[in-house]
C-alpha cells in the first residue's frame, strides 16, 4: 500500500469518529440527511443518502409513500429495505446492515441503519442527467472529490441519476433517529458510493438500477464477502391501510431473485392486477451466476430477527434456499426476507468492490419475469439504451386567465438544445434525429396526469410536418390556480432492420417541469382593485377537483384537511399588509405580503390567529401599501 493511501485511510478515520467531549457522548453537530424520489420511469422509489430505502429520519414531514406503483395510485410496496454487507475480518465475522429491523418485542434493538453520510455539508444526493452539461474528460471513473463534491467530470448513466457517499463506522443512525454511537457494532470501515438510476424506454420502464461501489478504507483484509439484499416488507393497495400482515416471498433459482407479492384481501386489500416487485443482483466483482458464488434465500417473521454480526453472517452465508412461502395462505405476520449472493473475492485496504442490483416490478409474475430478463440484457450492455433528445428550456408568463409558454433556445441555457442533440446509440445512421416539440398542461402537479396542449415537428414528411413554433398562449385559465406545464422534444423513428423499428422517442415529462398561476396583471383593472377569491367562499362546495382550487399544502400527503381551505387575495400592491375583521370590528388575521417572482397573489387558510377556524359572516379586508395607497373591501365565507 502507498503511504499516500494509508495517510488518507488513518485521516478518514480520525474524522469520522468524534471525541466525546466532557463525558457527554453522541455529541454531534446537526447530519445533513436527505432523500429523494425517483420519477423518471414506473418505478418511483425513494433513495437517501444513508444507504436505507426510507427517509425514517423525516419525523416531521409526511414523505407521502415509499414505493409507488403504478405511479399516482394509493399502492405502498415496501416499508423498510436496504443493503447488507458480510465479511469475515482477521476471523471476527461482521455484517454491516445499511437497514434492518429487529423486533423490539424479541429483544431486537428496533429499526437499525449502520451507515452514515460525514458531518459535511457536500455529502447531499446530486441530480445528474445525461441530457447536462458533460466534459470531453468525463468518465466513469470520476465520482467525488476530496471536498465530497461530485466531480466535474462525472459521466451520467441516464436522464435521472441520484449519487450520494456514506460510510459504515462508528457513527450509525440509530433507534433515536439521531446520530449516534453503538459500542455493539463493530464497523467494517467502509465507504460506499451509491448511484441509482433508470430508464423511461418501453422495455425497461419497470426497472430501477442501484449501484454500490464500496471501498476497503480500513487496514484489514476483508475475507469470504456477502452482498445481501434486505426488505421489511409491507406491501399493500393503500398507503394508508396499518394494518399488514400477507406478504409472501418466492426465489427464482434460474435468475437467482427475490420476489416479493401480496396475498389478495385480507386487511391491507388486494394489489393492482397482482402488483409484485423483485430484487435482482445483476453485477457484481464477479460473475454473480459463477457455480463459486451461490446464493441463499431466507424469510421470516418479525419474532424471528437476528439480533447479531455473529448470527447475522451466518444467516446470510448459509447457501440456504428455503422453500417460497404460499401465495394461497396468509401468514398473519409481518414478513421480513433476505436474498444473499457470495462469497466474493478477498479485498484488500484501499481496493474497490461493486455491485449493481436491479428493483423490477411487473403486473403479476409473467410481465415481472420479462422486466428481470431485460434487467440483466441492459447491464450486460453497458447500459445501451436508445435517448430521446432532451428536454427544452422554457419560461412561463402569468397574466390575466392564461399563461405564456415560451422554449426559444437562449444563450444563456445550460444542457444541449434539442435540436442539436446527437443519439449516438442509433443504428440507422440518423444520429441528429430531432423532430419536434410537445406542450403539456396539469392541473394535478408536478408528475401529471398532463393534457397535450400543441404539437410542433419539422416539415420533413414525417408526422404532421406543422413547422416549429417556440411560443404557445394557453387561454381560458381560472386566475389563482396554480397550473403545471411540461415541454418534451421526440425524434423520429429508428429503423433497425426490415423487421425491427423503434417507434419515435419522447424526453420525459417530469424533467422538464414548471407551475404558474394566472393572475390579474397590472393594467388589467384598475391598480386600487384588489379582490377576493372566491367570493362568496361556500363550504358546501367542493374545492379540490375540476380544476383544483384546493389541495394538499403538506409535501407528501395527498388527502384535503379542513386547514387546506383557501381564498386569495388577488392583484396585490408589492408589498403590503393584509388585515381581516368581521363584521363587530374584531381583528382575525393579519397577513404580510410581498411579492417575489410570480403573480401578485398571496392566500388566507380561513384560520384566525389563534389557529381556529372562522365561522360564516360577512368579513372586511384593509390592505395597507407602504405608498399610502390604502384599499378596503369585503367579502362572504358561508358554511
């Protein structure tokens, strides 16, 4: 080993681990913790940036549900899952558990996450995306800096790549959902590297990519190494349905994968045309299908959790495949499952393992079947998958009852133009193969439902030949609600052979995203006329659908509560302050406004200020302009 190395190894190490200080331990200045969602494809799944498929730590925000599929309904497919890692250590056996959970009951320690991002603000999960910016020096090779910054030159895998770095230490996220230290885990020194990501093309759309690059930053050798997969399961048709207890794992000894199902009825309802999903390692530092490396299957309930590294490693190593649990009868239990694959080769101080490991879902057995299929076909490509030409840059204009769409290409856009863009994964020669562009419109949010506003392609013989347009006026609009708008370019078909053609590829809705809310522009009306909306606010009516008038203020909670009512204010000075009284003169709420980058709108929740809902009246409004300009009005809340 360079002694450069091992300064680097020792440095690591003294950082990681924090002196108590004063006899007071766990003393730990404030994690920088994180998740997102993956949405690029049919697979939205949650990732983080402590190795965990749950953002647990979040006590204070509903993060909506974990693993949805299909995308926009109600289905929960998992609760807790994550990575194992199992080692033999100059002859100690440890098992590094990136999620687990040990039942409380049985003696377990509770929910067990034995990784950790640094005490360093860099350590965040960065978007990239094949459609950025990239170098003519990057590569796969460039992930972080020293600095934990990714790397300039990191080269994306897909349209939506989520990367983050952890380590496995002293430091682990325990049952207190702080940081801590656990004397009882006995780390393997580990730094890992996660990089996950997926693909919108029709024959992979179910599939979603976790690559694990983990480094031996510790001084002993690691022996006899494990790569496990772990999952609390919890499947069920609503998220908010408590009660589970019918989940059942099967192992496919041909493709040597998980499969996870949920049995129809019972207490946590039936899955979408028999929902299941599957874990499939499909790379690894070797052939993970050599006859030297073997897998082993395992599910229990919750009363029977390892409560051990020594219990753990062997439950893991045991080349044991336990026969499917029934898909006919329930278990009444909560399942947990493990699917293992080693041992791989020894690794030495400083040197680099990887895996990759597929999560598929399928509507029932046949069609998951297909997706694990195409999972290991595009890893043992390298991942060469057909692109649509990427997405265009936009802005949007708020004014009265519509919003103004424009993607003229500008100079000062980062990415490529999409009428530039060069597929070089094409086979017909048409690497330039833009053709045009699509407008679309929700009402819903962010990830759709979306409504084709207008169409504009090349005049080149093929598709509607309309011409290209870079402006659309969308009219007819309710001034105050809030509209989502996407804008995706496609290209033309690719002819592979006499029997083969790829039909036109389209650039995903979801990155390329923006809201707006028409609104009264200045010069609309009068500039003293501010009004309210609606007017007279009517309780019996139902605010939420056709279109939107109400919703969900809570990030990740989908259902209306009774503090999701709303009116706005519309056309409001820049900066004022908003008074509201009744009738008697009594003072309800004061609302300070000002006005950023959007429509001059603010809104009121109909809670006064100590958090009560009003009741039905007739209510005056004074709004107060720093310029002297004051405005009184009124309006009517019936319940």
């Amino acid at each position: 080993m360079k002694i450069k190395n091992l300064i680097k190894i020792l440095s690591s190490l003294i950082v990681i681990v924090p002196i108590n200080i004063i006899g007071q331990a766990n003393i730990f200045p404030p994690a920088n913790l994180q998740f997102k969602k993956h949405n690029i494809n049919q697979v939205h799944n949650t990732v983080t940036n402590y190795g965990a498929g749950v953002p647990t730590y979040n006590t204070n925000d509903n993060v909506g549900i974990i693993f949805n599929y299909p995308p926009g309904s109600n289905q929960e497919l998992t609760k807790v899952s994550g990575v194992w890692l199992g080692a033999v250590v100059e002859g100690d056996t440890l098992v590094t558990q990136f999620a687990d959970y040990e039942a409380v009951g049985g003696g377990g320690r509770g929910e067990r996450y034995e990784v950790f991002p640094r005490f360093n603000k860099n350590d965040t999960i960065y978007v990239k995306s094949v459609f950025d910016d990239i170098p003519n020096d990057a590569s796969s090779q460039y992930y972080f800096d020293d600095n934990g910054l990714l790397d300039s030159r990191y080269l994306p895998k897909s349209a939506q790549d989520y990367i983050c770095q952890y380590w496995d230490n002293k430091i682990v996220f325990g049952v207190n959902q702080a940081p801590e230290i656990l004397e009882d885990h006995v780390p393997m020194n580990a730094r890992i590297i996660q990089r996950s990501f997926g693909y919108d093309f029709f024959l992979y759309d179910k599939i979603l990519f976790t690559e694990y690059i983990i480094i031996n930053e510790g001084l002993k050798i690691w022996d006899d190494i494990f790569f496990v997969h772990y999952n609390d399961v919890d499947m069920r048709a609503d998220v908010n349905i408590a009660s589970v207890g019918d989940d059942y794992a099967l192992f496919d000894q041909k493709r040597r994968m998980i499969i996870w199902g949920d049995m129809p009825g019972g207490v946590d309802g039936t899955m979408i045309n028999d929902t299941r999903k599957a874990y499939r390692l499909v790379g690894g530092p070797s052939d993970v299908n050599s006859p030297t490396i073997k897998p082993s299957f395992m599910h229990w309930v919750h009363s029977e959790d390892v409560s051990n590294d020594l219990e753990a490693y062997r439950r893991i190593s045991n080349n044991i495949i336990q026969p499917d649990m029934s898909a006919d009868i329930p278990t009444g239990a909560s399942t947990r499952g493990i699917y293992s694959v080693g041992p791989f080769m020894p690794t030495q101080p400083g040197d680099t393992i990887r895996f990759v490991m597929a999560t598929i879902v399928g509507d029932g057995y046949d069609d998951l079947i297909k997706y694990a299929d195409a999972a290991k076909t595009l890893y043992d490509s390298d991942f060469r998958v057909p692109l649509s030409p990427p997405p265009p840059n936009f802005s949007l204009i708020s004014k009265k009852g519509k919003v103004v769409i424009n993607w003229e290409w500008k100079d000062e856009y980062t990415g490529t133009n999409p009428e530039d863009f060069e597929d070089k994964s094409r086979n017909d020669g048409n690497i330039k193969d833009f053709e045009g562009y699509r407008v679309y419109r929700s009402s819903k949010g962010p990830n759709g439902p979306w409504n084709l506003l207008a169409e504009y392609d090349i005049k080149n013989g093929f598709g509607y030949d309309i011409g290209l347009q870079y402006e659309f006026e969308d009219n007819g609009l309710v001034n105050g609600i809030r509209y989502w708008y996407s804008l995706t370019s496609y290209d033309i078909p690719e002819v592979v052979s006499e029997q083969l053609t790829i039909p036109s590829l389209e650039s995903p809705k979801v990155l390329a995203t923006a809201m707006a809310i028409p609104a009264i522009s200045k010069g609309d009306i009068d500039e003293d006329e501010v009004f309210v909306v609606p007017n007279p606010y009517r309780g019996d009516l139902n605010y939420t659908q056709n279109p939107s008038w109400e919703y969900s203020t809570q990030p990740g909670r989908s259902e209306w509560f009774e503090i999701d009512r709303r009116i706005a204010f519309m056309n409001l000075p820049p900066k004022c302050k908003i008074s509201i009284f009744t009738i008697a003169g009594y003072e309800v709420k004061t609302i300070d406004y000002e006005q950023g980058s959007g429509s001059p709108i603010t809104y009121w929740n109909l809670l006064n200020k100590n958090n009560h809902t009003v009741a039905s009246g007739l209510y005056y409004f004074v709004v107060e302009n720093p310029t002297g300009a004051n405005q009184i009005g009124k309006f009517v809340i019936v319940k």
